[in-house]
C-alpha cells in the first residue's frame, strides 16, 4: 500500500457509487486512475467523464495491459471474472475499496460512519453539509451525488470524514461489512431490516453484523440511533461508548416534535427536545417522516461534535438533496417527473407517502424496476403489494435479470399486480421501459404525478420519459 502519487491503480467496478467516488479521490491524491466496468450509467458514469478517468469495457484481461502499480476491486467481482484471474496470474498487489478508504484515505481522521439499512446516502450528505458549512473542511464520500457538493467525494482538510457506513460485503477475498475498514468513530445508526439476500441468510445475520459496528464504536465516540426500531433497540446494549443517544417521534432520549408554520407547504419545521433541553426550531425542505429522522441525526451528530446551533439550522434550510433522491427532472406537458432510488418496500412505501403528502391533490403513477440483488428475489414479494398503497397506479417492469438466480426463487412482477389488483389498485407489468413509457404518454395528464423509482440505469427510462411527455 506504500504507493506514491504518479503511481498507476487500476479499478475494477469502477463505475459503482463508491468505487467512482474513491477514483476521483485517488485522482486528487495525484494517482493515474483507470477502471473497468461492464454497464457504465449516470451520474456515476457522467462523473468519471468529467475527471478525465476512462472507463474500460467489458473485463476483460486485457485491461491490464500495460500492467498497473496496484488493483482495487469492486465488490461486484467474482472470483471467476476473467479480469480479476489475469490480476491473480500476474500477481499485482491490490485491494478491497473499503479496505483502500481506510487506509489511503480516512487513515487517523475522525471518522463519522453513517449507517443503517436506509437513508444512509441524503443523510451522509446533510452531515458532510453541516461539518462543510461550520468550517471544518471535512472529506466525505457518498453513494450518491449531493447537489450541494456537485460531487460524491472530497479529500479532507481538517479532522473529520463522513462516509456511508455500507453492511454490504467488502469483496470475493475480504467477506466482511464494508464499514469494517472505515475506523468508525461517530456513528449514525438510521434503521435495522433484512436487506442484502445475496448476502445474508436472515434477519439475524444482518442483525449480527450491525452488532459488530456498534461495539466498535470506542469509548470517546458517539453512536447516535433511532430508537424506535426494535431490531436497534435488542443490540445497543453492546455499546460501549459514552456518547450514546437515542431520536425519534417517541420512545427515543430526543423526541421529535413537528411545528406549525405559515411557510412554503414544502418545508417542515421541526425541534428536537429532551427534558427542558430544545435544539431548535429547524426548517428542511425534505419530505416524509424518514427524512425528518435523518435530518434529525445529524442535528445530534452536529450538536455533540459542538457546531453552533446557528449554524447547524443555516446548513440544514440551505440543504438541497442527493442526485436520485425524490430529485425533480421535469414537468414536461405539466406532468411532474420524479426520480427516486427507492427499491426495499419500507423506502417504496415512505418515499410514496412523503411525495403523496408533499403534492396533495395529484394523481400519482409509480414506476418501478425491480433492480437490486435483494428486490429481484421472492423475500419481498408479498411486502410489496403494501408498498405502493400511496400510489393511484402502478406501472412494474420485468425484474432486471435473474439468469443467475433460482426458478424458485425469483420475483415476479406478473405475480405483484395481482396481489395490487386485489387491493383495488390499478397495476400492470411491462416487459421493457419503452412499453412504460408509450403507457404513461397516452395516459399521464397535466396535473399528474410520474415517481420513477430504481436502483440502475433502467434502460434510459428517464430522458425517453421526459422526452414522450414534452412531444
């Protein structure tokens, strides 16, 4: 790892959300950067382009030829990738990612580790935001792109990194949490669900590797949760730090209390009490109660790590959102054109009720591409047909290949519009995103609502849409 700026590292994965965003922090550090991939998509895609980084494909062994100084490798390669064999025959030194943040980037600085099973990315955003906006010059790296920044990394100038805590694993020959490497010293801990099926068998193992990041937080540190999620309620008892808080709307050490106001119907205004202690009054302009919790947290995160309290509440009005999060990309046609990476059924449904709620009186169509390794398995099917009870219609895509997974155990579209359609819910599969589109064309009015939600690239719905709808 002893590598000096100059050197050649070579990616592999290149254009995943963390992996694109350590490319441009490596870049920074005075590195050569190439990375490989087999279906770049924006933005991550967009943003290697603009730092000049190229992006080979497919894998292939002849992409490292002329042969790099060092590999990191995304957690999407296996053993079998042709690419990643050459590696091994030609025995470059390399890495995981995480393993890489930690040691090349982070290294002795405070780590603030946002985790949990949703909201990781809008809330590490917000915090990389709040620690900017107070001066402290802080790196952070997002799996996402945070409009504030126009990026999804930066290298750090003074003392703090804020990064997405993922529970996802490291790599073929590092099977561990990726937030293992991270060094954690403050975390946010934002909810606790079965997630990840590829990876882990159950609940409990999921729960088991949470229980690891929170006995790692040290005794100085902070470990801030939700206390109104069961599954972290049974494993802060393993805390051993001082600095432990619990948030929410009840039940929780900080209670959350929503306040009247006379402004925009888009905004919240919030405080947040404890006893006779008030943090508060805020103002954000995120919608639905998740996000009233993020916020929240890193209000208490703020606040611990002694920023002002003035200037907390400045940061978090001026606060804009996350690339891909209920991000607004059109009204062609007067029908308004949401983006959103929702795909596990709890942020399905509190992504419909914060937009249902955000625009009363529109009619709302939900688009969704069952995408991530979870969602194209059965283990959500029946939790689905709950998700979109916010929605007035419903338009599902064929889930993104399952060539690799079981008969048995597949997701079925077909199978979810009945199950919508028992609920009186008006419900249709589509084999390809242009039949959605031609759909919502003849039928989508001005007034209407179309909520686009996918973890991919989604075969370029999202131009093809704003362009139907503005003919």
């Amino acid at each position: 790892m002893d590598l000096k700026p100059g050197a050649h590292i070579h990616m592999m994965g290149i254009c995943g959300t963390a992996m694109a965003s350590l490319a441009g922090l490596l870049k920074d550090r005075g590195f050569r950067i190439t990375g490989s991939d087999l279906n770049p998509y924006p933005p991550m895609s967009t943003q290697l382009e603009k730092l000049n980084i190229p992006i080979l494909k497919p894998y292939r062994k002849e992409n490292l030829n002329p042969r790099p100084d060092f590999v990191i490798v995304g957690n999407v390669i296996s053993a079998n990738n042709e690419e990643a064999q050459e590696m091994q025959r030609l025995e470059i030194p390399h890495t995981s990612l995480p393993k890489a943040m930690g040691e090349f980037i982070i290294e002795n600085r405070q780590c603030v580790c946002v985790s949990g099973t949703h909201g990781k990315t809008t809330t590490t955003s917000l915090m990389a935001w709040v620690l900017d906006q107070a001066g402290l010059k802080p790196g952070f790296m997002i799996g996402g792109i945070p409009k504030n920044f126009a990026q999804s990394f930066r290298n750090a100038e003074g003392d703090f990194f804020a990064i997405e805590g993922d529970e996802y694993d490291t790599a073929y020959f590092d099977k561990v949490p990726k937030f293992v490497h991270y060094k954690p010293k403050h975390v946010i801990l934002t909810s606790i669900e079965f997630d990840h099926a590829d990876i882990y068998k159950d609940l409990d193992a999921v729960k088991a590797a949470f229980a690891r990041l929170i006995r790692m937080v040290p005794r100085d540190g902070t470990l801030i949760c939700w206390g109104e999620d069961s599954n972290i309620r049974e494993l802060i008892e393993q805390s051993n730090t001082k600095n432990l808080m619990t948030y929410g709307f009840k039940n929780s050490q900080y209670l959350i209390e929503k306040l009247n106001h006379s402004g925009s119907p888009t905004e919240t205004h919030f405080q947040v009490k404890k006893g006779s202690e008030v943090l508060g009054p805020f103002v954000t302009s995120m919608s639905g109660d998740y996000n009233l919790l993020n916020a929240t947290a890193v209000v208490l995160m703020a606040h611990t790590l002694q920023v002002n309290t003035e200037s907390i509440k400045t940061s978090l009005r001026s606060f804009t959102g996350v690339k891909r999060r209920q991000e607004i990309l059109g009204e062609p046609g007067g029908v308004l054109v949401i983006e959103d990476f929702a795909h596990h059924p709890t942020a399905v449904r509190e992504t419909l009720k914060g937009i249902a709620k955000q625009y009363p009186g529109r009619k709302i169509f939900a688009v969704f591409e069952p995408r991530s390794a979870t969602t194209r398995r059965k283990i959500f099917q029946k939790d689905y047909a709950e998700a979109f009870q916010s929605a007035q219609e419903i338009l599902l895509a064929k889930a993104f290949d399952q060539s690799k997974i079981d008969e048995t155990d597949r997701f079925s579209s077909e199978e979810l519009v009945g199950d919508l359609k028992k609920k009186n819910k008006v419900a249709d599969a589509f084999d390809s995103a242009d039949q959605i589109v031609a759909n919502l064309k003849s039928r989508a009015k001005k007034g209407d609502l179309v909520l686009v939600m996918s973890n991919g690239g989604f075969d370029g719905i999202y131009q093809k849409l704003l362009s139907a709808l503005g003919s």
